[in-house]
C-alpha cells in the first residue's frame, strides 16, 4: 500500500521579523515533513493588507535559507500548487466562498460599520454578530448585491451541537457550536481573512499535517467545520505548546521583547550561530527519545524528530541556556570558520597596529559564548587600563608588593629576546623564576597584571605578550616598574 508521505507547510505573516517562537515552528513543521521524507512548503500569508511591512518577505526567505530550513515548494522555489503568495490567490478565495455560499454554509453580509460597532457595545452578542444577514432571502441577496453595497462573507456556523477534532498534542478539543461565531471569510476589500485562506490553500496545497502555535487550538474547531462543509477530509493538527520567556521576579509570561532578543536577526546580531539556536528551539517543546545528548544537528533532528515526543505544556526560553548551546558551538568550529565568523565582529578600526589579530582572536575561540563579547574581551589589548598595585598582590602566588617589584624589574630585561613569540617567552620566564627562586607561577601573574591591567584576561601572560608584540609589552613592563618603584 501506498502511505501517504506528510506534506507540512510553514505560513508566517510577514511582519517584518522572525520571532523565535515562528521559527520553532518552521523547525517542527519542516522535520515532521523531513522525517517520513515528505514536503515542505512556504507560503505567505499577507491578506492583512494594512500590515504589510516591506523586505518582511525576504527575512522569512533568509531566515530558512540560514538555518537551512529548505522548502519544496515556495514563492520563490514555485511547485505544483502556485501562487505561494496569498495575494495572488485572489481568485481562488472568491470561487471557494462562492461555492460555500451556494451550498449554504456561508452567506453574504452587508451590514454596515456603523452597525457593527454598535453591535460591540451590546453585552447580548459579547462582542460579536448577530447574524442579522444571516436569513436574507435570495432575492433580497440578489438586489443588495446589484446595488453594489459592500458586503463580506460569513461562515454559517451549526447553531446546536458541539464541533471535536483532535490535536496530535493536546488531545481531543471540542467547542459547543452556539459558542462560535459567524466569522467572516471574505472582507469587504475582497481579501480573504487568514480564517478562510488557510483551509482554502492547506487542502489545495496538499497539506497532510497543520503545525502551529497553540494560540489557533481553540479557532481549530471552526477551521475544521470548513473541511467539513467543503466534504474535504481534515488534516492532522499538531498545535505548538507556547512558548514563556522568564521575568525578573521569577515569575513567566509570553516570550516577548521585555525578555531580551526575541527575533532571529536580533540573535544573530547578537552573535549566536543559526545551528545553535536550531539546535536549542529544537528542544523548547520536544524531547528526543533514548539519548541523553542534548546537541543535534539538522539531520540528527531530521532522524530523531516523532510528533509524539512534543510536549503540551509550556517551554520556558533560557538566554542562559542558548548561550551555554552557542559557546559550544563556537568551541567546535575549526579555527579557520571561528576567524570567518567572529571578524565581522571585531572593531577593525581600534586595533593598534602592533596587535596580531589572527593571533588575538585564536585567544579567544574557547573563551567567548557569543561574537558580541569579543570587543569586550578584547579591550586590553587596544590599551592598557589604568589599574591599582594592588592587583599585583596574590595568596594563591605568594606575590605582595615587594616580589612583584623585584619580578618586574627583572623582566625588564626581556629587551634583548630576539624572537617574540608565546614559547619563546615562556622559557624565559621559567628561566628568570628559577634564577630568582620563586614560583613560576608568581612571574606568570606579575606579567599578566603588567601587560593587561586586569586579573581576568583570556590568556596567559606570554600568550598575550606575543599578540601585543614586543615594543608594546616592554612598554607595558617599564609602566609597571614606574609603578611598582
Ligand atoms: N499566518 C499565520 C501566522 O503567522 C499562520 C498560522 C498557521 O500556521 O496556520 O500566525
């Protein structure tokens, strides 16, 4: 027998960012597909005309070209089921709610504005319609329509009765008819609402599973009712848990702004890598069966993903916790993709000319969680801090004043190394602590402090010292000895 593959489909609005919370579900939706070798779609859902924001459509289209979320078929890929782009399916939307309206399970309304929104203060409807069209007869229909008021049309919902279906997550949902609206498919522009245009395009597209969040769990009722009065067979919905960001007080609320970068440009930005944040939103609401290992590729994902290991109750998004994906990231690229990535990063025009970039930078490949720290951490090495003599003073070394000045002094001599370099200097160093009978450890923290100003520095001191370069190191010594003396 032939089984059906799935076909998935990802429908943002384009808003002109990609919210995490979106992308989680591009991610789910494109590996529910990936994993039974099944399809996945882009479309884009701009009947809302009067948000449209320009270049919006380009972010979604980069975002998944990033991250690597490739589409079979999409505005820009095309396939068999076009136009992608609602707006172009104008048409289609028009035949489709005219089809409802002559089987009777949809009809034209033209009340007028003003009646509406004197509706809404009338606690009886709670806001709603009151289905004042609703029983017109055809020829009042006819002679409204033929005098050209403008009209919208009207989902005719069962007036008794309960409507179930059942989510691949939360289980069976069911809503009592009398509570749902008589929603409208088609406004008044000609535009269809994402109510209609959705069900319309889902069937038409092939759509054997609709991934989404679950804020459409209880509106699901009322879409599959439209399955129903078009005799199309519903699709598997598989309906996201939400997605809660944590606030100062501990408590959770909606991932939004209030808690940091919420949108992929933002992270990026921000210096994360597209497949640690993949990797990390793969598990806000999933959990892979039989491994203890939490870091995935796409195609570690791809095998792993079942609908049966997402979880209905909220995730909570953990900055603390992408981080910790993205350092070990960052940690595992080769050095060559480390100095690709970060030096786009880097402050080019602050670097003094004696400083090693390349050099620089390799001090930093296991050291940073993110690319947005490196100017932070590289600060030292554009100019030296103003520091107290006490940093000098260590237990753990046995350094106070006296030791570090004595050190100091002797490490002047380092003027006459010839070759600069990390092994070099470090020979040198344990030469100059044996020949003054202290600890290594002592001379390695005296020049730290002298060469960097700071007690935490990524690197050692003969690490840093190569990447300044001699003139400046030495400088940097004959400073500390002025302060020491
Ligand atoms: N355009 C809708 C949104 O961005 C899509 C919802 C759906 O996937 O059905 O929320």
């Amino acid at each position: 027998m032939d089984v059906q593959k799935p076909v998935t489909r990802f429908a943002p609005s384009p808003t002109g960012y990609m919210h995490i919370g979106n992308l989680r579900t591009a991610l789910y939706s494109f590996l529910i597909a990936k994993h039974d070798g099944g399809k996945f779609i882009l479309r884009i859902e701009d009947t809302d005309r009067e948000r449209l924001v320009d270049g919006a459509v380009d972010i979604i289209k980069n975002t998944l070209k990033i991250t690597n979320l490739r589409y079979d078929e999409g505005p820009d890929v095309g396939g068999d089921h076009g136009p992608y782009v609602q707006s172009e399916r104008k048409d289609i939307y028009a035949e489709y709610a005219k089809r409802l309206v002559d089987g009777g399970h949809a009809y034209y309304c033209f009340c007028s504005k003003e009646r509406l929104e004197a509706l809404h203060s009338d606690d009886d409807t709670h806001g709603g319609y009151d289905r004042h069209c609703r029983n017109l007869s055809e020829e009042e229909t006819k002679k409204l329509l033929a005098s050209g008021i403008p009209y919208v049309i009207r989902q005719k919902m069962p007036l008794e009765g309960t409507t179930t279906y059942e989510d691949a997550v939360f289980g069976t949902i069911s809503v009592k008819n009398e509570e749902l609206q008589d929603q409208i498919l088609m406004k008044a522009d000609g535009y269809p609402t994402y109510n209609f245009a959705h069900v319309v395009d889902d069937h038409l597209m092939g759509v054997t599973h609709v991934v989404r969040g679950s804020e459409y769990l209880s509106s699901t009722p009322k879409y599959a009712l439209l399955y129903d009065a078009f005799g199309w067979q519903r699709p598997v919905y598989v309906h996201l848990p939400l997605l809660m960001g944590k606030n100062a007080d501990g408590s959770v609320s909606k991932l939004s702004k209030r808690h940091g970068s919420v949108s992929f440009q933002d992270l990026i930005k921000d210096g994360y890598l597209p497949d640690a944040i993949i990797n990390y939103i793969s598990l806000l609401g999933w959990s892979p069966k039989n491994t203890e290992s939490e870091i995935f590729s796409l195609d570690d994902l791809i095998k792993l993903f079942t609908i049966d290991g997402i979880n209905k109750s909220p995730a909570v998004f953990d900055f603390d916790k992408l981080l910790w994906f993205n350092g070990e990231y960052i940690h595992r690229l080769s050095f060559g993709d480390f100095l690709d990535k970060a030096m786009p990063f880097v402050n080019k025009d602050v670097i003094p000319e004696n400083v090693n970039t390349e050099k620089m930078l390799s001090l930093l490949h296991t050291r940073i969680s993110k690319f947005s720290e490196i100017n932070d951490r590289i600060s030292l090495f554009i100019s030296l801090p103003d520091y107290s003599n006490d940093l000098f003073i260590n237990k753990k070394n046995k350094v106070d004043i006296d030791l570090a000045r004595k050190i100091i002094n002797e490490a002047t001599e380092l003027e006459d190394v010839e070759v600069w370099d990390n092994d070099t200097i470090y020979s040198k160093l344990i030469a100059m602590s044996e020949k003054l009978g202290v600890k290594s450890g002592a001379v390695m923290w005296c020049l730290r402090i002298a060469v960097s100003g700071m007690a935490v520095t990524p690197g050692g001191a003969t690490e840093i010292m190569e990447v300044l370069g001699k003139k400046e190191s030495m400088r940097r010594i004959m400073v500390a000895a002025g302060k020491l003396a």
